[in-house]
C-alpha cells in the first residue's frame, strides 16, 4: 500500500488527473445539488404595493381648485396599486388557505 501511495505522490501525471477528477466531482455535486433546490415544490405568495400622490393640501395648491369627501375637506389623495403574485413553482389554489386565514387586503 506504501508502494502504491508513493508512486502516487511521485508521478506528476497521475497526481493531475486525480487533482482534475476530483474538480469534476465537486462540481457536478454543487450543480446536482442547486438543480435539486430549484426544482423542489413551492408555493410563495409575494406582494408590492406603491402609491402615487394625486393632491396634497400644503403641495398642491391651485386657486378655486377643493376636494370635499361626504362635505369634509380632503387633505391628502393618494392612488396605491396593490399586485400580489405567486414567486414558485406550483400553483395556489383556494383549497390552500384555511378557511378563517382567508387572504385579504386591508
């Protein structure tokens, strides 16, 4: 076994080909590894919401210009966009949520 390990060590050649099998191995293990991550069943609901500001009292002023709601004067007036979509790989279904944890936006 001493023989064997030590013509290893003094044959360049070999000592190559085994530094490069060895790479190989490990790369085809990270990828094999990182396939199966992506690959694995998800359900992940993501969400972003952003507004634009339509009108602001101390912002927007324009003379003769006034925005009432149900006879009260409005201050501020916003528009906001709500999107909410699934970032995995399976589909959600209405079965997936408890009936008392609904989703819901408030």
């Amino acid at each position: 076994m001493s023989q064997l390990i030590q013509w290893l060590s003094n044959n360049p050649v070999v000592s190559v080909w085994i530094t490069i099998i060895s790479s190989i191995g490990f790369l085809v293990t990270v990828t094999a590894f990182v396939v199966q991550m992506k690959d694995r069943r998800k359900k992940i609901l993501c969400y972003t919401i952003s507004s634009t500001l339509l009108f602001d009292k101390c912002i927007s002023q324009i003379d003769g210009v006034s925005l009432f709601y149900q006879n009260a004067p409005i201050e501020s007036l916003s528009v906001s966009n709500i999107r909410i979509w699934n970032a995995g790989n399976e589909i959600v279904h209405e079965s997936d949520f408890y009936p008392e944890n609904e989703l819901k936006v408030i």
